[in-house]
C-alpha cells in the first residue's frame, strides 16, 4: 500500500513503525472474511481493510479525522483473527493499538461514553475496587430501565457473583514434596474477583506437579484491558509494575512467568515492543521471553496422573488472544484429551464470541450478536460441558449458555488430577447431561 504521510507527521513517535506496516498491506481483503464485525455488517468499514485505509488516512490527514472515522475503529474487537487469514504478514494488531491512541485526541466522546470508560480503567485493574463496584452495581440493576441505554446494557451484563481466593494469595506458594520447578503466577485484575477459583485451581495443579508458586503482590495486573481501550498513562504504569517485578523474581531464579488469561499474555507477549527505546525494554523482553500459558507449561512438564475418568462431551472454546494472538492452539487440545474427554469441534471456532475485553462493555450490540451466534453453535454441537482458557470468554458465554457449564481449562485439568469438583458442575440439571457425563460425575464425586 502506497502512503503519502507528510514529513512533519513522521516525526512523531510510532508514525515510521505505523507506515511500515501500511506498505505490507496488498489489499486482498482476505481477512474481511474471517473479521467479527465485517461478518455482521457486510460493511468495508467494519472490515479491518477498511480500518488500515483510515488509519492510513489519518496519518496523512489527521485534522481531517471525523467521528465517523473514530466509530470504525472503536467497533474493531481487535481480535486479531485478521493477523492469522493475512497472507502478507501485516501486524494489524500494532496498527490498531497506535491508532486508537492516536486519534483518541480528535474524538469528541458523549458523556456518559467518557464516564463508562473511565469507571472501567479505574476499576477493572484493581480487585479491591472492583468489588465492591459489582456489589453497587448489582444493588442499581433493577434501575436499568430508566438509565442511557449503554448504561442498562453494561448493568446487565455484570456478573451476579464474585469469589474469593483460598489458595493463590500473595506468596511463595510450596509443594508438599520435592520442587521440580519455580514459576511466578498471575492472578490477574478482574480474574481475582470473577475468577479467583481459577487461581486457586492452577495452584492445586502446580503443586501436584511439583512446582513452586510465587504470587507476587505488586504485580496484580498486567495492564492489557487499559491498553486495549487505548488509555495510556496508566496501563504504562502498570506494565512498568509487570516488568519491574517480574524480572526481579526472574533474577531470584524463577524459571517461568504462569498466566492463565490468554488476554493478558498477549499483551505481556508484547513488551519488548511496548518498552523498545526505553530503559525496561531489556527486563521486558526478558519478561515477555518467560512468559507461559498454563497449557504451555502443563504439556512441557506432564500432566499429572488423570483420576478414574468417564467420556464426557466437550467443546473447546478458542479464546480469540489464544488462537490468533499467542497461535496456542493444540496444547489446551492435547491435555483435555489426555483426561479421556470426547472433544468437540465449535462451527467457526475462528470468530470472536464477543467478549475481547471491555468490547461487550463498551460495544454491547456488535457483542450481543457474536454472543448469540457463539452461543447458537455450541448449541448446534450439544456438549455436555464447554472449557475455554479466557476469563472473559467464560463471563460472556455464561450469559448465553444457560443450561451448559462452562469453566477454565486449568478447573477441568486440576479436577481430573484429584482436585474438588469445580462448583458450576456441582448443581447441573441432569437433564441436560449425556448418560456418560453422569456416571462420569458419580464415580468422581
């Protein structure tokens, strides 16, 4: 793709790396096929070679960016399956996150959107107000109907139950016998309120593995949900904490960097480019090096022994940062059926369920839509049981998934090595469970 970006304009930081980019962009339109949003629309503008043409225009123009222009980009999931379908390499993904920053400045926001947006950049990355934001907000639920619509959207889609961690708190967590490895954990900002059983799982199975925990307590966040809404200022501030800490930890020994939200590892992927130029880029890209998915370092290190195990109907869910931003795809796969699940394939496993993030806050109609056609497919193929490794994918497909259980990867890994049956398998329907599923349930109980 040809540019015309004025001199003065290169200047800025971030316009030569935005440029490079642009030039790789040949036009196919490949990836409008598997984009979320050019899925619903049929719109060029809501396909992400739509987006690269104005943001390409933007660079060139800048004074000329209208609030059209900025509604495009902000429908854009950044979901980054566009990046896998891309037969030129075009790293869209750092195109979109220099443009949002960008061209923040020129978009005159409504009041409430600047409202919604700084509650959450406030809130979500710290647990300790984030509680009790989701007690307030269940109390105001029932008042949604009189509220701006985005307002009633967002109310609805608080989750109605928040958990506490009894196991991955802060500290150097030991297994009962020998250590065979140290890693550092990630109990993450909104997983320690929605999620902290998840947390809890990952260190029962860590510790059946032999592995040290440390849960560090100033590194709580990882900075990514800001980040991806485009907010700045603090996101760096918590990365810097990330990088920081990390690499303190990682210069005491610890041999691993364990997450368990593919959302946040992307972006911890990201750092060394995040911080290039900086004085942390080296403890960055030390961090980013170390860095593992759960089911990374579950594969390279052996699943413990699976417990008397029945076939159970599973369907996978690929979280979008999992298979497109990290390519994870097989190992999660490969560790479910080494537990003896029959594991089942998801119609267009490829698009978005809507979650990516603050996007089904934010953007709760293009989210509800993917949702529903998620939701419609799962349906289609009538497991018994859905495992995704994404908090955020878990929260979003609960809302649709009323009478199928959903839970993390590292639950169901953790239950089928000796752990406690995970709490959304404890009250199921039976009706709506296979025969297998049952007895599976009854010899595991």
């Amino acid at each position: 793709m040809r540019t015309a970006i004025p001199e003065e304009q290169r200047q800025q930081p971030g316009v030569t790396d935005a440029e490079a980019i642009l030039r790789t962009c040949v036009h196919c339109g490949f990836c409008n096929a598997t984009c979320p949003t050019y899925l619903l629309t049929g719109n060029e503008l809501e396909g992400p070679r739509g987006r690269i043409y104005l943001m390409k225009s933007a660079l060139e123009s800048p004074h000329e960016t209208s609030a059209r222009t900025l509604e495009h980009i902000d429908n854009c999931l950044g979901c980054l399956s566009c990046e896998t379908t891309c037969p030129s390499g075009v790293n869209y993904g750092h195109l979109l996150e220099d443009g949002r920053t960008r061209l923040e400045p020129f978009r005159r926001r409504a009041v409430w959107d600047r409202l919604q947006r700084a509650l959450l950049a406030r809130l979500l990355p710290q647990a300790r107000l984030l509680r009790p934001a989701l007690k307030l907000a269940r109390l105001l639920r029932p008042l949604r109907h009189i509220l701006p619509a985005s307002a009633a959207r967002m109310l609805r889609s608080v989750p109605t139950t928040s958990t506490t961690a009894q196991r991955a708190t802060p500290g150097v967590h030991r297994p009962e016998g020998p250590i065979k490895a140290r890693v550092a954990l990630l109990v993450g900002c909104a997983q320690q309120v929605l999620g902290a059983d998840i947390n809890d799982a990952t260190v029962r199975l860590l510790h059946r593995m032999g592995v040290e925990v440390t849960i560090a307590a100033d590194v709580t966040c990882c900075g990514a949900l800001t980040h991806h809404m485009g907010e700045r200022v603090q996101s760096q501030e918590l990365m810097q904490q990330a990088v920081d800490g990390w690499d303190r930890l990682l210069n005491d020994g610890i041999e691993a960097i364990v997450l368990t939200t593919s959302g946040c590892q992307t972006a911890v992927a990201d750092y060394g480019h995040i911080f290039a130029g900086t004085d942390r880029e080296a403890a960055a890209r030390r961090v980013s090096a170390a860095t593992v998915d759960i089911s990374q370092f579950v594969m390279d290190h052996g699943l413990p022994a699976v417990q008397s195990m029945r076939q159970v109907r599973m369907a996978y869910h690929d979280a979008c940062s999992m298979q497109h931003g990290l390519q994870l795809t097989q190992p999660p796969r490969d560790l479910l059926q080494q537990t003896g699940v029959q594991l089942v394939e998801i119609p267009e496993g490829h698009i978005c369920c809507g979650s990516a993030g603050t996007y089904h806050l934010l953007r709760a109609d293009f989210a509800d839509q993917l949702q529903q056609r998620k939701v419609a497919h799962i349906e289609q193929i009538k497991p018994d049981v859905v495992v995704t490794g994404n908090i955020g994918c878990m929260e979003q497909l609960a809302g649709g998934l009323r009478e199928r259980p959903i839970l993390h990867t590292v639950q169901w890994l953790d239950w089928a090595t000796g752990g406690p049956c995970p709490e959304v398998l404890q009250h199921l329907d039976p009706t709506t469970m296979s025969a297998n599923a049952l007895s599976r349930m009854d010899s595991t109980s």
